[in-house]
C-alpha cells in the first residue's frame, strides 16, 4: 500500500487541527450555555446579556407569525423591570410563569391581545396562542412576564440544544465523547512530535548497517585472534 507523502500529512494534519478547534469553541460556548441554564434559579434558560434563548415546547403559536414547537426563539428578559413591562404592547409576544392546576409551573409564550393597567406599574396581560381555538385565553400579571419575543427564531434548533442539554445522554454522546476523543488525538500527537524532537540527532540504524556493523565486529576478532596467534608463534622460536 503506498504510503501518504510528507505534503499530504501535513495538509491532513492542518485540516484536523482546524476540526479540532472550530469544535472545541462550539463545545465550550455550549457547555456555558448549559450550565449557565441549570445554574439559573429564575428560569432555567441560556441568558446572554438581556437576551435569552428559549426553546419552544408546544406548537400553540405555530402559524405565519409565529413558530413551532421544537423551534429557538430569541427574546428580551423584561422581568422585573418596570419600564420594559410598560412598553409591551397588544401583538407582543410574551414568555410568562403559568401554574398548572397540578401544580407545576410553566412556561407559555403567547400573543398579547388586551392590557389591563392595575395600578402605577402593575398590568394583568390576557395572552391568546395563534394557533389556539378562539376564546381559549391566559391571563397573567406582570410580575410573572419573563421576556418577550424580539421576532428572531432558529426553526428546529431549541430540540437539538435540549437533547444536547445535561443530564440528557446527547450532551455526552456528542459533546463529551467526542471533545475526550479530540483531546486524545492531541496529546498522541504531542507525544510523537517530543519524541521526533529528541531523536532528531540520533542515527537511524537500517538492517544493512547492522549486517555491516557485525562483518567488521567479526573480521576485527579474526585479526586480534591472528595477532595473538603470531605473537605466540614469535614467542616460542625465542625460546
């Protein structure tokens, strides 16, 4: 089998290394996402700046103006902020805190249809999915409003960033393992190059130079056995 060329070693090693550390940032940028969600006691969403990444869970706002579920949605956190609730407007799309009558709490986004001021800074929101059946409303207040909607969405992506999430096996199968393997190949690689390094100035011995080596080792044992034997030879006419 013909052996790969200097030149297309070092253009197969090139392309790895590249792999390798477009790789390593995607990895890194998504384990901070990741922990950055499970660290969050609020929400349990990426948030970046004022911004967060919301994956979509049903598809009650699937429709033209809206998106489905499995979908990334792009948002802008307003909780808590009292100016931000008094800019929301009727056709926003909100992210709010809904309490299931089983208790659990969840997270809807729905449409404003109707503002209800209730006081200086308080509102209570009546919130419609676009794909909902009409007059299948949520009110909510605006101390559970977590973010509204900037209108920016990856379709199909908020599934893949879930399933990659920990403790889902995704995040090891394709995140972990992989990044191991990488890291692996590395240090393989590091340990050949110091060893080429240190072998640089020592000479490569092939089975022609052995065979040569052991020719002269012989043929100088033959020449001392035949000097001894001279030197006894000379010794003994002496006597």
């Amino acid at each position: 089998m013909k052996s790969m060329s200097p030149k297309a070693k070092k253009t197969g090693k090139i392309i790895a290394d590249v792999a390798f550390w477009i790789f390593f940032v995607f990895a890194l940028a998504f384990t901070v996402l990741a922990f950055t969600a499970k660290a969050s006691a609020v929400n349990g969403f990426p948030q970046i700046g004022d911004k967060t990444l919301l994956t979509v869970e049903t598809d009650s706002m699937k429709g033209p103006n809206g998106f489905n579920a499995g979908d990334l949605i792009i948002s802008r956190v307003i909780k808590d902020n009292d100016e931000e609730i008094a800019k929301l407007k009727v056709g926003d799309v909100i992210t709010f805190r809904h309490t299931l009558d089983t208790g659990n709490t969840i997270f809807v986004d729905h449409r404003i249809i109707d503002i209800a001021p209730q006081g200086d800074t308080k509102y209570y929101f009546t919130t419609h999915g676009d794909n909902n059946p009409d007059g299948v409303n949520e009110t909510t207040s605006s101390d559970k409003v977590y973010a509204v909607w900037t209108g920016q969405q990856v379709p199909g992506l908020g599934g893949f960033i879930h399933f990659l999430q920990p403790p889902q096996w995704g995040f090891f199968v394709f995140i972990i393992i992989p990044l191991a393997g990488f890291l692996g190949y590395e240090i393989v690689v590091l340990v050949l190059n110091i060893k080429q390094i240190r072998n640089k100035d020592k000479k490569l011995i092939t089975a022609a130079d052995e065979e040569l080596i052991k020719q002269k080792a012989i043929e100088e044992f033959l020449k001392q056995q035949e000097a001894e034997k001279a030197a006894q030879d000379k010794s003994s006419d002496n006597k």
